[in-house]
RNA sequence: UCCCCGGUAGCUCAAUUGGUAGAGCGGGUGGCUGUUAACCACUAGGUCGGGGGUUCGAGUCCCUCCCGGGGAGCCA
C-alpha cells in the first residue's frame, strides 16, 4: 500500500493510501466515527464504520485523543470535511493508545499550557506559530545569502560584556573561573569584519534581567549583521531593505497559517522601504504634545514607545539617544558628543522594539574612554580595543530580536508562544 | 527588585451581607450511520495553595509563607 502525506490528498483522490499520525479529535454518532488524524503535513477526516472495521471498531470508538495510528484507506473528496478531502479508513493500526491528553478542547489558562509546553506544541494554533517562525529564520538566512553576507557563529561562553554587567548569567568554566553567557554576538562579529565583509549571526541569547512582561525572554534568538565602511545612515537603508524582504516572504509563505491565526495581514503588507525615520529629540517633544512629562536625556519607556508607534502605519526608526543611555560600543555623534549615531526600529501595532543598531566607535581613544567611564574592565575588552588598532574602519550593525518578530507577524499577545520552548524569570520547565 | 491581580473537581470558572461547595468541559456507563469544540441520558470526582488567627460558624475577614500571571525598570 502506498504511503503518503495528507498534504498530498488532492493528488491522491480515489487512490487506496496509507497514512501515519496522531488523532487530534473525534466524534462518533453510533456506528460512524470521525479521526481527525494529523501527520505534521496537513490533517485529515477519516471516517470509520463498524461495517468497515468490525470489532476493532468498538475501540477506535474510544480511542483517546493523541494516540498514535496508521490507517489505509480510500481518499474521497468530501466538502464537509476539513481540506475538502476525507479518508474512508478500511484498516487502522493503533500503534499506541494514549493516556487521557491532558490538554483538552477547551480553553486553558497560561500556567497550566505552559507547564505543558511540550504537549501544547501540538495544538494547531502553536504548531501554525512554530511554522511562521521557521519560515522568519529562513528568510532572514536567504536574505544574508542573497547579499554577500558570511555567517560567523558567535561564541554562547565569553568573558567580555556584552551590553551591560548586571544581567549576565555565569557559569564555572573549570580552572578559568566565572565565564558567561552570551549577551550579543555583536563584538565577535565586528572581529571578523577585516577577514569577511559583512557577516551575520543567528543565535541564542542569554539576559539575566528581573523581567516579566509580555516581550521578555531570558533566552531567546537574535539575527545580528554587521558590515564594514557601513555609517549610520546606510545601516538604515539595509535595516529596512532586510526587514521589509523578511516580513514580504513571510507573509506570503505562511499565508494561511496565518489566516488559521486570524492575523489581518493588511499592516503587514505596509512594511516596504522608505519606513519613517524621526530623531529622538523629534520623539521627546511628541511625547511632551502628548502631555508627557518626560525629561531630554530619559530612555523611552513602553508606553512612550506605543504612544509613537500609533502615530505611523509601518516601522519607524528613533535615531540618536543620548549617549548615556546606550550600550559602550555606540559611535559618539562628532557633530553631537553629548549623543549617538544609533536607531531602535519599532514595530508598529504597539509590538514596541524590533531592531536596535547603531554605527560603532572606531576611534581607540573615545572607546577606552567610554569603557572606563560605563565601569567596565578596559583588560577584558583589549581584544575589542585591539580591533581599534589593526585598521579601524567605520562600520555599522544591528540586531533583529526572532521572538518579537514573530510575535509581531503573528499577532501574538506574548512573545512567549513565539519560541518552542520559552525560558522565563520563574519558568525553566519543560 | 518594586507595584497590581490571582490560586475552589483533571481543566476553565462560579459561590450574594461570613451560614451544610456548584456548573461546563474532560473521565466512566449507555444511546445514536455524516459528525464539525457533535449531541442526549445517567454517573464518579473536592484537605477551597500551605500554616496561623478572629468567630458559635471562614472558600469568604486578618497575618504570614509558597506558587503563578500582568506591568515597571531594563532591553531584542
């Protein structure tokens, strides 16, 4: 008998086939059963008689839900059914009968789902989020490749800071002592600048941050490029070129997966180059018209950052924060040193930060200031400042968050459902 | 770390001013040959997060601890 995928239905009309899956539903109404059968490719109606199967039918009458089978039978075109096709199942193997699924058909809160992740995964709802996301990284590789761009995979064990000492998970690295996690590839890939061009990373990132909001992982993925005689404003123009692409060939791939999500893909289609652009002095005065009290020099908060994105219908980037508020390695503005030529792209839909980037200090002597001034250890940073001796150049990057990106394609509420397997402030399980 | 909200059946939730703990789903049993979260009938199922206190009486009020969720700061 030949086996197929349910994907394949429409090729397979009338054909006797074999498919392998789980029962992801069933209803019964006396002596017809429909199995609901997924196999990863698709989900199929099979229909069971008790003329069909005989006694076996009794048992797959009350055959638990996610119990794994093998059926073989006739593919039948059927309106009713899901897909439009249905299998009249002439044999069914019950490879195993599972336990009651703890997961049922109605709706749960997010502790117990999440205490469940590992079975939650198989709902169609995060199994239709979990696809988005593979398409996301896909493309955003396709697009590196597409444009000259090496990957270079960054180390996870380091022993320089990334973007800040206080949020760094350590580690006992043998005889070396406390090494950590990785903040950012950023500083690995503006090593291999001189050998490669422009390079890229993808890749888990690790923050010890006291966070519970709805945006925050401690791990979670990050796309990182960087390019070499790269400034600020040309950064921008690849930050929106790379966006507008990844977000386009998403959306047109996963077309009903994201129909399935309810997604209004209407915004969506809107991401394409030019996206808006206002400076950070631009966005304080917003902010003040809309009756805020903040202060030149203060970060963004969340809100400030939805009260701007509601203003525009597609990204915008803020460019050049004052310098104290932004990580070490952020070029100081030589027509401004009290700022930085940097930019946040911010998603719009209230999904708030996307991208952060900036062109790096170049100048050995700004950057051992800087170094010093942050608090940080200038012996730990001298391969970085070594960078600054052996044919500095002006160079830029940035760094495109995969869970918010996915949460913003998605239309998801919490960026949580974005990743298999979310790691939380006090969530480390499954 | 701080602020707010929550914890009652396997799951999602209800329980009026403090007065003997309930529903839907899921489970079990039975019925139904075209279902769409199928439906109908019956049925089992509880240390009301833990501890302490107030009271004749606490799921309900007070204290404390534990565990979650949302947000702030910080960030992608």
């Amino acid at each position: 008998m030949e086996q197929c995928s349910i994907s394949e239905f429409p090729a397979q009309e009338g054909k006797t086939v074999t498919i392998k899956g789980w029962v992801a539903n069933r209803r019964s109404s006396g002596k017809v059963s429909f199995l609901i059968i997924r196999d990863g490719s698709g989900i199929c109606q099979g229909v069971v008689t008790k003329q069909d199967l005989g006694d076996v039918y009794n048992e797959v009458k009350k055959l638990p839900l996610e119990s794994s089978v093998i059926a073989t039978g006739t593919v039948v075109q059927e309106t009713k059914a899901p897909g439009g096709y249905e299998m009249q199942i002439q044999a069914l193997d019950i490879v195993h009968k599972a336990d009651e699924f703890p997961i049922g058909k109605k709706e749960h809160g997010p502790d117990f789902l999440l205490s469940h992740r590992h079975l939650w995964v198989r709902s169609a709802r995060q199994a239709a989020i979990l696809r988005v996301r593979d398409a996301l990284i896909r493309n955003i590789r396709e697009y590196f490749y597409n444009n000259g761009f090496t990957l270079v995979d960054t180390p996870i064990f380091t022993t320089t800071y990334g973007e800040d000492s206080t949020n760094l998970f350590s580690v006992d690295y043998f005889d070396l002592g406390k090494v950590y996690l990785a903040q950012t590839g950023q500083l690995y890939l503006e090593a291999t600048l001189p050998a490669l061009g422009k390079v890229y990373c993808l890749g888990p990132t690790f923050r010890a941050e006291l966070s519970k909001t709805r945006r925050h992982l401690t791990e979670f993925w990050m796309a990182e490029a960087e390019v070499a005689f790269c400034d600020h404003k040309e950064n921008l123009a690849l930050q929106e070129d790379f966006v507008s692409y990844i977000v386009q060939k998403t959306i047109k791939e996963k077309a009903s997966e994201l129909v399935y999500l309810e997604r209004d893909t209407m915004q969506l289609e809107k991401t394409t180059p030019p996206f808006h652009r206002i400076s950070y002095d631009e966005a304080i005065s917003l902010l003040r018209k809309k009756g805020s009290d903040i202060q030149w020099g203060a970060d963004l908060g969340g809100d400030d950052e939805t009260i701007i994105t509601k203003l525009f219908d597609k990204p915008v980037f803020i460019e050049n924060y004052p310098k104290k508020t932004k990580a070490f390695y952020m070029k100081q503005d030589p027509d401004r040193p009290e700022c930085v030529l940097c930019a946040d792209l911010l998603a719009p839909e209230g999904y708030g930060e996307i991208i952060g980037g900036s062109q790096r200090e170049d100048n050995y002597d700004v950057l051992l200031n800087t170094i010093k001034d942050n608090q940080l250890d200038p012996d730990r940073y001298k391969w970085y400042l070594d960078l600054r001796q052996y044919g500095s150049v002006p160079h830029s990057g940035f760094g495109l968050g995969i869970e918010r990106c996915v949460a913003w394609i998605c239309g998801l509420k919490h960026v949580r459902e974005a990743i298999p397997f979310p790691r939380m402030i006090y969530r480390a399980y499954p």
